[in-house]
C-alpha cells in the first residue's frame, strides 16, 4: 500500500483506546535516512533535531504514560516528561523484570508529580526505589522476559489507556511482532550514519507477499525531517 500524501490536521486524532482488555499503544522511532537508530558504538544523541524532538514530546503529552524498557534508561537516562510543548507529563513506566534500575534514574524524580511505574518479576531483587515509585510485579517466562500482550493488559488494569511505547527499538520489534502496537510514528532525519545500530528487527519473513503493508500518512516536520505515521491496528498485507 502507497503511503498517502494527506495530512490529517491532527496526527493525534488516532490516539483512541478501542479495546477493553489493553491501552491504545503507539510506538515511536527516530532513525537515520539509512534506517540506523545508533553508532557502532551506541552514540544515539541526537539522529533527530529539534523538529522530531518536538514531535516526541507531543506524542508523551498526549498518552496516559510513556513506557521503556531497562536497556534505554541505563543507556541513555531519560527524564521522559514534557518540556518542548505545552501538555501535561504522562506516568513513567520502565520494563525491568530482572530488577536493574537505579534509584538514581530521571525517570524516577517525582517533583512533577507524575506517577512513576516499575514492571519487575516475582525474582527481581533490585535497589530499594525513591518513595511513590509503584512497584507491580509480573510473571516471566523461561527467558526471564515478560510476555507482552500479558503486560499490555497490566498496563491497562492499573490505568492507562493510551500509551507511548519509547524504546528501545528491540522491544518496539518485540511488540508489533506480538501484536500489540496501533500505531507506529517512525520519524527519519537527513543524516547518513553507514553502519551501527539498525531499527526495527521484525521476525523475518520469506517472501515479499508477507510483509506487512500499513496504511501511512507521510507528515513533513521540518529541517529534512519526515514522520511516517504508520496504521498497524489493521495489520493489512498486499
């Protein structure tokens, strides 16, 4: 399917919860016109300039919560809240089921008042977390992983109902593979970086006829930045 040249005069208009056992999810993703997310090295600041920035903090002030897992905040200690736009700063869930997060993360700062969330599992035996911090716990599988249309429906049983799926990009690749992602907003800026770290690793498929076809919306940010606002709830193939 063609991407479509119409832009809807709000992107956001599709952030619409419309089942009842899980949120509404859309996942975001800023790469590189040659589909990296990273360096050889992990350097990952910034791909994206102040346009796709921008657009990241409207996605956080239009969800209930924005969610990541362990492996962004040790990477890149994210505050997650809402600072390039007017809106209102979403909960702050982090994936952690084997109990690595430090007390000391961003996220975990409550002078905002927003809630702050920790998924962890039944074995999990991490540092003690700042005061407010709501601890649930989840159970795991033989890898030690969270079965993630079981965490969507925990994700929606203790209140959201619209949520921004941040990073990292193997677990964006983990959630549409399992079903679970409406919406992907894939933000590509005009830089060239060769080698590193790719994007989305989906499970591999063998012929092009397999392959997932959605409905697009091509948005211009600006500064050579482009925004594919991607439909995956209909997960159509051509």
């Amino acid at each position: 399917m063609s991407p479509s040249t119409r832009q809807p005069a709000d992107p956001f208009v599709f952030f619409r919860p419309n089942l009842p056992d899980r949120p509404f999810i859309v996942a975001q993703l800023g790469q590189s016109l040659d589909g990296r997310i990273a360096t050889v090295t992990g350097d990952s600041k910034y791909i994206g300039s102040r346009p796709s920035l921008a657009h990241l903090h409207a996605i956080r002030a239009h969800v209930d919560a924005v969610v990541v897992g362990i492996g962004t905040v040790l990477a890149d200690d994210p505050k997650l809240n809402v600072r390039l736009c007017a809106g209102p700063n979403p909960a702050r869930v982090v994936i952690d089921a084997k109990g690595r997060l430090p007390a000391t993360a961003q996220c975990l700062d409550g002078a905002d008042g927003a809630r702050r969330v920790v998924l962890r599992g039944p074995e999990a035996k991490g540092e003690a977390l700042p005061a407010g911090v709501e601890v649930h716990v989840l159970p795991v599988n033989t890898a030690g992983r969270f079965d993630l249309p079981e965490l969507a429906r925990a994700l929606r049983n203790v209140g959201f109902e619209r949520v921004l799926l941040e990073g990292g990009a193997s677990m964006i690749s983990q959630a549409i593979d399992a079903g679970i992602v409406d919406r992907l907003h894939l933000m590509v800026s005009p830089v060239l970086i060769g080698s590193g770290q790719p994007g989305l690793e989906l499970r591999p498929v063998q012929l092009l006829a397999e392959a997932m076809r959605p409905k697009v919306e091509v948005i211009v940010l600006g500064e050579g930045e482009v925004l594919f606002d991607c439909d995956l709830s209909r997960r159509e193939r051509d």
